[in-house]
C-alpha cells in the first residue's frame, strides 16, 4: 500500500477512533464559537476587541488533546480556542466575553483573559508573550512538587520579538523543565509580516538554548496531536522542554474590525488557505477516506454543537451584568 | 518654569481650523519630520497601518517606510534603539502602542535615557521623544487601560506631556521632538475621536511648563489633566447652573511642572479638586494636591481633594468599568460640597 | 487596615536578641522556609555567595540549592517563572539585587502579578514576594542607588513593604511570604550594616498595613519610611535639646496605608514633615503629605513639608551624593522652623 | 616553514610592527591603568566598587584598535579597559574613578559610567546589557545619516542572560546595521559559572538570528584584531551585524573586594590562565620570537607608561572634589 495510506493506518491504529472523533468534534466546537463571536461583536453586543481563531483549531485542539486535565495551559489574545480546547464551557466563556457576571472571571477579565484553575487554564494574557514566565513558573512548581504536570504556552509567531521568550527558554532547558512552547505561526503579527519582524530562522532560536524543537503543518490535528503528544510525554518523563513552531493561518482580520486587509496581505493567499488547508475539512475527508466517519456521523456532530452553541449565547446574552459594587471585590485575595 | 530648549511664546488662539486630537499629533509629527529630517517614529504597526488607533495614517505615504518604520514587537528592542539614535544625532519618536506597555520598557526609560546626559556630566543628549497613549473605558480590560504617568514624573531626568486639546496636544509635541532631553507624551484614546478643537494654520510651538487656565472660575479650581480636562470644564458647566464659578487649570506638563500658575489659581479661589484619570495613590494626583497644598495652605479653605482612576485592576465589563473613571457629576457634587452649596 | 491575610497581633516588645537589620531578614526566610516547604528564593549569586550583601550568608547550606537558587541574570526571566510557580502552589521569593532593577521587572510584577485575581475573578492567587533593596550613598551611581518603592505603591493589587528596624523587617517578611498576594519588600542596603536592634526570640509575625510609632511626641510628626525613620529619630533627639516634642511614625507598609495611624498623630501635633529616601515628586512623600492633610486638614498649623532624595539622578562622587539625601540637620532646621522656635 | 611561522608572518606582515607595538603598549597600557585602580581601592582612595579588567586586556585593545576614532563603542562594568582602549586619558579617567570634578563625567558617573563624545565612547553602563539597545542605535543612526561609522557593544556572557540582547540583535540583523557584538566570555557571572547559568551553546544564539558569529581566543591580541577588523569593514560595507565569542578570564575577583574566590573558581584555573593564557607575556614574547622587537624595548614601552600612569593617579588624587552646588547641573540638556 502506498505510503500515504499507510501512514494514515498508522495514525488511525495509533490515536484510535474515538480520540479521532473527538479532534474533529473540538474542532468543529471552536468554528461555532468563533463564528458566534463574530456575529456577536459585529451585532455590537460584546464590548472591546474580539481576535478570532478561526483556521487554527488544529494547534489548540491538537494540544490539549494530549494534555492531562491537570496539566497547564497559557493563552493569548488570541485565545478562545485554547480555552475551549482546555475544556472551558461555552456558555460561561460566552458570558465572559459579553461582560457578564456568569462569566468565568466574572465579567473582569473579558475575551483577553479567560482563566480557569478547574481546567488548568492559568489565563489568556493581553500582552504578547507576558504568559511565557508564568507557564515556565509553573513547569518549575510541576517539577519541584513532583506533580508530573506539564504546561504549554501558546503564543504567536510574533512574540520572538520579546526578549523575555529567551530569558525563558534558557531557564526552561537549563532546569529541564516541562514547559512545551507553542508557537502558532499564522505569518501576521497584526498587519505585519512576520518575515518583516524576523530574522534569521525561527527553528533555530530555541535550538540554540538546546531545547528539542520540531516545524510542523498546524492545520493537520493529527500531526499536531502526535507531535505535541510525544513532547509532552517526553517533558513529563522530566528529559526537558520542548518548542513547536506551527504553521498556520487566521482566516479573519487580526480582530473583526479588521475587515480591509488588501493592504497587507493578498486575498489570494486568504483564498488558498480557506479553500486548501482548512483543518476541519481535511480531518473531516481523512476521517471518511479512512472509513472512520460518514458524512451522516459529521453533520450529526456539527448539529449538535450548533444547538450547545446556540443555547450557550442565549444563556450569555440574557446573562446579567455584574453589580457595579463588584468592582472593589477580587482586587486582593 | 517654561524650557529654555522651547521657550517661543504660544501664539494667540486665532484658531483657523478644527481639526481632531489625533489629527493634531499627526501634524504635529509630519510638520517636525518635514522639517527636521533627523526625525524618524517607528513602533508596530505605525507604517501602513497607521498605529492600532490609525493616527499615522498618510504618513509613510509622505515619508517613506525609511523614516516611518514598522517594527518587530520589540519595545525594549526598538525603544533602546532609539535612546543610541538619539545619542548620535537623531531625534527619534519611538511609538509605544498601549501605555500599559510603557512596563516594559522602564529601564530603557528610567535607567538609562533619563539618566545618560547626567551620568555623563551634561556630555550626551538624548532627545527622543516616547509616544504612548493612557485612558480607559474602551473595554480593553486590565492590561490596555491605563494611565501611567506617574512613573516617568517621579523620575528625574524625563520630561512628561499629558496633553488635553488638538492645540495643546500639537504645540506641545512640537516643543517635545526639538526638546534635547528625553520626553514622554501621553495621548488620551477616548481623546482620538471625541476631542475635535480649533488650531491656528500657522505653525506655533508651545513650550514645555506652561500650565493653561481652560475656564476662568472664582470659587473653585479644577486641576486636570488630559482626558480629565474635558470632564471638568463639564462639570465647571453644571456648577455655573447652581452660581459657582469653577476655575479649570491644565498643567499640559507634569514636569517641568508650572507650579506658580497652579498655586496662584487656588490662592484665588481657595478650594481645589485635582482630576487625573491615573490611579490615585502615590501618584500625580498626588503631587499636584501636595504642591498646591505645600504652595497655598494658608489660602485653602478645606483640604484639596482628588478625583481618580478607582484602585482597581480595570475591570473588562461595561458595568464595572464605567464606575471606576470620575464623572462629571461626581466632580459636581464633590465642588458643591466643599462649596456647602 | 490590617489584612486578614496576616492579621496576627504583634507580641509585646520583650525583645531577647540583638540583630542586624539584614540578619532579620536572613531570619525570617529561614523560619518561613522551615515552616512551608514551598517557599522557594531564586535571584543572581544568591546561594554560595549568599548575595552580593552577603545577607543570605549560610541559606544555601541549610536548605540546598534546591531551594536557594542562583539563576542567570535573568531578572525579568525569573521573577516571571516566580509568578507562575506563585499560581500553582509555590510561595517563591525573587531576588532583585538592587532596586534599580524593578524597571527590568515592571511588566511582570505590574501587569502580571498585579492583576491576575482580580482578571481572574479572583480564581488564582499569586503569593509572590519579591525582595528589592534601596537606598543611596553607597557610591554606587546613578543605576545602582534608587529607591524605587513608589512605583509598585501606586499599582492596585499589590502590597508594599518598608521596613526600618530589624523587628520590623522580620516580623514583616513573615507576613509577606505567608500573604497570598503579591508583595514587594524593599531593603535598605545601608541598613544591613548600620541599623541593629532587639527582636524576641519567639517566632512573630506582623501584618501588613499597621503603623508603628517609633518615639511619641506632641509637637510635631515626622512621617518616615526606611532609611528615614533612623535620621527622624536622630532630629527628634536634637529637637528634644530644644525644648521640642516630635513624634516619629512609620508606616512601614505603603500598601495597605494605615492610614488612620498617620492622621491621628498630626491631628495631635498639628505639624508634620514626611521623609522618605525615594523621589519626592509623584512620590510616596506626596501620598503619604496628601492623605494626611485630607485627613488631619483642620488641625494643621501649617503645610505638610516633604524631605526626600533630590531630584537628581543620583551622583557618583560622594562630595555630590551626599547632599542628595536628607539628613538630621535638615529635618531638624525644618522641624524648629515650623514650630517657630 | 612550519604553518605556526607562517601564520606568524603573516600577521607581522598583514598587521604591520608599528600596530603590533601598538597592540602590544595599549595592553600595557590597561594593565598598569587597572593595578593603581586596585592600589587606590585598597588604600581606600576610590569610592564605589572596582571591576577590574585584568587578564581581558587583548579584547578592548585587538577590537578597538581595528575602530576609527569617530566609531562608537558602549562598554559595561568592566570598563575601563575598553574606554582607555578607545582613547580615553588615563588623569581624567582617574580622575572620575575618585569622584573628582575633572573626571570624564564630573564625578557624576564613576567608575560604571566613564563616557566621551570625543572618542566615540557612549558610555559605560552598570545594567548587564543595558547598553545593547544604545550600540544598535547608534548603529541605526549611522546607517540612516550615512556617515560610515560602526558601533562595538561589549559585554560580558552574563549578558546572554538579559532578553533585550536578543531584541537588538533582531533589529540589528533584520535592518543590517554596522554593530558588533562583543561578548567577552570569561567563564563568570559575578560568582556563578557561565554553565550554570547558560543553556546549549553561547555561538548558536547569535547564529540563529543571522548574526554572522565567530568564537576566538580573546587572549590573542593579533586574533581579536584581525578578526574584529574582518567584520567591522564587512559591517562599514553594510553587510550587517557581526557576534564575536572572545574566550578570556579575569585575573582578580568580581570587584577589588572579592578576594576569597575559592567556593566558586578553583585557584588552580587562576593560575593557569595567568601563567599560560596572559595576553601580555604571549604577545611579548610573539614580538621578541619574531624580531619585532627586543627586551629591552618592550621594558622602555613600561617604563614610559609607568611614569605616565603614576603621573595621572597623582594628577586625580590632587584633584578637587566637586562643589556640592554642582549637583543639581546636568539634570537637563
Ligand atoms: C507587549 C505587547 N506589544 C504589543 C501588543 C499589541 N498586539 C496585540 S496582538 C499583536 C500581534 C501579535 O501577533 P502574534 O504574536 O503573531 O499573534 P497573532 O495575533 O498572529 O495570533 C500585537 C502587536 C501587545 N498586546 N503586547
Ligand atoms: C540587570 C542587572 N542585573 C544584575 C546586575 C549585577 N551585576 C553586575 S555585574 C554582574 C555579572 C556580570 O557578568 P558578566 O556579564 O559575565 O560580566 P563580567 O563581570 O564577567 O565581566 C551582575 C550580575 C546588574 N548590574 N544589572
Ligand atoms: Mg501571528
Ligand atoms: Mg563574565
């Protein structure tokens, strides 16, 4: 048999049907979230910025997926899929995003900052690599408790503009300790090209602090979830950090009123993103080349997190706002 | 104490045009690279973008991707770049997008430009000039809210603009990119689209320690500061419905600091309420209080209070956020009490 | 205020030892570390060289390089890692050498630490302290000199810490690490060697946010931080030759502000001159002059004075550093002048 | 002939004997301006602390002597090798050591901030890498107003601990600026071994930014100068930044007063770096070996320094004191 059916035998005996299913499931979980968003902020009923993550479901889903329930995660502003992916619910992430006290921060956090210790989601952080000490502090609390925790940071390819990533790396490799750095190279930092922002060659940065490193296709949530899974075991055996450098793409604006976009990046290139790589459609035609799924078993999947979504807005929508007495509570622990 | 480096007297306001806040950086900016071509800006997203708040925009259009320049997201990176340009003769303006950001480049700020000409016994200059914008209610949540001010104030060395109108805003940048030292000039963001004011068409600087008296009052000062302005001279309206005549004084710098025109208005009318939407404690509404105190004890007639940021991490939720910036009634009420009116 | 969070009464003063200032602190995290095995200390040389203090001297022998950790010069890198080990179950200690180092670390102590519980809805908790020492003539220069204290004063969610006395500091450190928030204590290097003093050889803890009164009077307050608090005490002797009463009262934490403390012993005395060794604009001494006159308005005979650092980067030579930090001189001329004696 | 004498002629040809004897006086030069900073120190003459330069001699005077007079440099802590190295006068640099009012900085700096316009130098810096974004910028301003000069950034590996250092090195790559990175590699940060503090390897980091890197032996004054020469006139054409690795040793303690140094270096390791590695004695002997000049010449090139540098400690310690009125000049241009 040709080599691109074995591998797919391969990955289907490996990772199994169910968690096959599952990725498709959290996938399709993240694209109806997201695409709700978007209607709410374009409806003008959530407040602030709303940074899509739609066409990068892969990296999230394909992470977590490999990640125990008590392991760490860190987002970003870009961070609804983690979150979900981590296990957040939908209808208190909903509610956090419109303000409301129902929301998993009470309405303080906001879309930028959803955080959950039940899911170890130690926060999304609204300044660009601010969370890479936090989740390497708490690789270091894994480590020194003997919890056998790992954390992963997620961030984007434009936070290697931060000096406090390598402060962070050093000390990651030089303690060995288990803190997988994600890096979800969409190619834009904002309206930038990341190649404008970057010398040299990503890969080779953490390489050089020694730190295990591997490039892969982001919008392949098996690849993702078998890569990621062989480094978060390896960190958890205690043999050190890891670095993954994604390779992705965000089908919408760097936040949704980012609507005209020509002037930084060519339609063309958003068209063939969409249309070629999209990871929810290319699992989805895996799972049925490989007999894993029927078209019947998709929509059935699809519909019924259409109606969790649904009912999840309308919970948030008619959520109350918080009393504005609440603003002097939760300033000190 | 207005800087000899940019002391021409500010012209009579025989404003000809109206133009916004924003614009007024921009011109102010585009005037000074037009005429210095020492004068570059870069920061994120400042080139085609125009900055996240689209200020810039048109300017790479005039002066090219070379003096208008996208960078990588450094600050550190890109603002200690600047303080060396600014040591070998450049006068560059590094973009700060967020204020809250300002964090992460204090030792840039602090340790180094504010300290290099003096360390250096008066042998270096650095005349760069830090862009970064302050002010709340944009539902940005704890990390893009906030007004830091006070820290580049408490240190020596730095000069600090936290202007309130076009006009002020566009003389005083001007007088901060020809000023030798470093300067840090604050831009309110709610200012960018709901502050619009008259500026003359003709080119006027407007040196640096000059306070401006932004309504004439007899029975109470307002001191406030950029967004803070605009909610006083509200609240200066609502007090003149009830006969009190409130006086608004705007520092436009909070160092050089014009001490003598805050003094003299509050010796004038005896009460004094500073508003500054920075957080309150060990802060400039600190200052400003305890200079007037310091300066015109003996004139007040009860002590001179402050109206703030609230001491809180800026909640995202409309419904928390909205309480914790001063308000123009609550500006009212608290003149009208000290006023027992 | 005292906080909940360490509000155990403070013995009586039955002091049995005496120590120095650093050996208190040397002290408590020993005790703190014998008592919760999740109290960790990492900074730069801080295990066999004990730290460039030497403070620390014998830590690293008692519990292993597991616990006191020398880190690279990574400020910005460790103290961020103590964050995040703070959220998930560790008590960590960061070591900032000098407190002119705070401005590498302000992200993370300010837009991190600061503010993740109340981002967070109050779910995690970052019981993080980080030690930071202040303090001039060491001839140490410009970069190596500051008293930064009033940055993190100004920045809600975190707490401030002081101290003047070695029963001070290590009653106060105890409570730091047992608070469940973030904590920065600053140290004053002179300290370490001049100031020595009695501390009970019974474990105690004091909370963050009581005042102290070092020495009663009746003619006059000095409010004094730190370092100042022992050259208050010094004026308050040369007052008393005088024929004048002072009274000296430290906060010893500048968040939370014990505020009522301060503002009774002025409503007493009527007078007060606040001293603090940071900058004296948009300062701790401003805060501290504020809340005072609010306060205590109707009782003052006169102004609320200020004797801080001056404003200058701080000299190297010592014919120039020495004049830029108050001394019992100054406090005393000042002291007589406003009780017009 | 041997390929050792050959390489040998081959400097003595390339560099030239008046620049060898040259090399050979400003190590000289720093060795005996650094032993009376010692001698002041202990006799209690000299406020602050001494970071001595001792033993890295080769590293200033190869690299500064491959820069033209208007070329920048920024130095560290350890600077006063690489001030004096650039062109500083020995009375004034003493003169600012002991905090008097004809020093460099009128006393306001010290010894961490000796700076002068008048030889490019733009300052000592008492920030680990605090002056990386200052060299850059120089760097940038120099590219921008086209006046060919180059700026050298000197530091200490410890520095490799600070993130700003990957930020400018980003910058200086991404926009090919005429910098040169100097990291002088002596093993120690204050007490702590390079090793423990620094994960994989010191060269990779630079390399993968695309920072042409090269490792030399910093002890090798011939070395440091024809390597420094290659890439600073490679940086003049505007082909970009350069790292040099200089492996090199400080003879003395942190500071004047670390003398019990035992807990974290091995006496041992001193010893064999001053009795074999000493830059001085090696190109001594190179220039005797290869007939550049005798005994008696090297002793009169001493001997002229020894008057002079004992003629400026005299000049500094009789110097006056500032005017306290002086404080508060020089807070603003
Ligand atoms: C320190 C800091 N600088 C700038 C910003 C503004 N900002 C928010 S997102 C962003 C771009 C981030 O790009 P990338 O890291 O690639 O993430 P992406 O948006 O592509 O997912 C910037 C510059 C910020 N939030 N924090
Ligand atoms: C940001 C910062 N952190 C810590 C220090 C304290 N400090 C001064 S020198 C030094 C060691 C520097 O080692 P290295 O860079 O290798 O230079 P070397 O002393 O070996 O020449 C340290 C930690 C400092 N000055 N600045
Ligand atoms: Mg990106
Ligand atoms: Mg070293």
């Amino acid at each position: 048999m040709t080599t691109a059916t074995k591998m797919a035998t391969d990955a289907a005996v490996q990772i199994g049907k169910e968690k096959l299913l599952r990725l498709y499931e959290q996938m399709i979980a993240i694209r109806l979230f997201e695409e709700r968003v978007n209607d709410l902020y374009t409806r003008a009923l959530m407040p602030g910025l709303a940074h899509l993550y739609i066409g990068e479901e892969a990296i999230a889903v394909g992470v977590c997926e490999a990640l125990q329930p008590d392991d760490y995660i860190t987002s970003t502003h870009r961070g609804h899929g983690h979150c979900l992916a981590k296990g957040a619910s939908p209808p208190l992430m909903f509610a956090e995003l419109l303000g409301k006290e129902a929301g998993y921060c009470k309405g303080k956090g906001g879309s930028m900052h959803i955080a959950d210790p039940a899911t170890g989601n130690l926060g999304a952080n609204a300044i660009v690599c601010g969370s890479a000490g936090i989740a390497t502090g708490a690789a270091y609390a894994s480590k020194y408790l003997k919890n056998g925790r790992v954390a992963v940071c997620f961030f984007g390819e434009g936070a290697l503009g931060q000096g406090i990533l390598y402060e962070e790396m050093n000390l990651a490799q030089l303690w060995k300790l288990p803190v997988i750095f994600v890096c979800e190279n969409n190619s834009y930092n904002e309206y930038t090209h990341f190649k404008e922002a970057t010398a040299g060659d990503v890969a080779a940065r953490p390489e050089a602090f020694g730190i295990a490193t591997h490039t892969i296709d982001g919008q392949d949530v098996r690849t993702v979830y078998q890569t990621a899974s062989r480094y978060i075991e390896r960190a958890r055996r205690g043999e050190g950090p890891a670095f993954l450098q994604c390779i992705t793409y965000r089908y919408h604006g760097h936040h949704v009123g980012d609507i005209a976009r020509a002037y930084y990046r060519p339609k063309a290139e958003e068209q063939e993103w969409v249309t070629q790589k999209d990871p929810i459609t290319l699992h989805g035609q895996w799972l049925m080349d490989n007999r894993m799924a029927d078209r019947a078993t998709l929509d059935a999947i699809q519909e019924k997190l259409v109606k969790e979504m649904d009912a999840a807005v309308e919970f948030a929508v008619n959520a109350p706002y918080p009393d504005p007495s609440r603003v002097t509570e939760d300033i000190y622990a | 104490m207005p800087d000899a480096a940019t002391a021409t007297v500010a012209p009579p306001r025989d404003a000809t045009k109206e133009i916004g806040f924003g614009d007024a950086v921009r011109e102010a900016i585009a005037e000074e690279m037009r005429r210095d071509p020492t004068v570059v800006l870069m920061g994120e997203d400042v080139a085609e973008a125009g900055t996240t708040f689209k200020v810039l925009k048109g300017l790479v259009e005039e002066f090219g991707p070379g003096r208008i320049i996208d960078t990588p997201i450094s600050e550190v990176g890109f603002t200690g770049l600047c303080v060396g340009a600014a040591m070998t003769g450049m006068r560059p303006i590094a973009d700060i997008m967020f204020g809250d950001f300002l964090m992460l480049v204090m030792d840039q700020i602090g340790n180094q430009a504010a300290k290099i000409h003096y360390m250096s016994g008066g042998k270096w200059n650095v005349p760069i000039v830090i862009r970064a914008t302050m002010g709340a209610t944009r539902r940005s949540a704890a990390q893009h809210s906030q007004s830091l001010h006070a820290w580049p104030s408490h240190i020596p060395g730095l000069k600090v603009v936290v202007p309130s109108t076009p006009y002020d805003a566009k003389g005083l940048f001007k007088a901060a990119v020809r000023d030798n030292n470093p300067v840090v000039f604050f831009e309110d963001k709610i200012s960018y689209t709901k502050v619009k004011g008259l500026v003359p068409t003709e080119e006027y600087v407007i040196p640096l320690g000059v306070a401006d008296v932004k309504r004439e009052g007899s029975d109470i000062t307002f001191i406030a500061t950029s967004s803070m302005v605009q909610v006083a001279l509200g609240a200066a309206a609502m007090l003149e419905e009830v006969g009190i005549s409130a006086e608004v004084v705007d520092p436009r710098t909070t160092w050089p600091l014009d001490e003598e025109t805050l003094i003299n208005s509050v010796k004038k009318t005896s009460r004094c309420i500073v508003m500054d939407e920075g957080y309150g404690r060990y802060s400039v509404a600190a200052e400003l209080a305890q200079t007037v105190q310091e300066g015109a004890f003996y004139d007040l007639d009860g002590p001179v209070r402050r109206l703030c940021a609230m001491h809180v991490p800026i909640p995202f939720s409309p419904a928390l956020e909205d309480v914790t910036v001063p308000t123009e009634k609550q500006a009212f009420d608290l003149a009208r009490q000290m006023c027992n009116r």
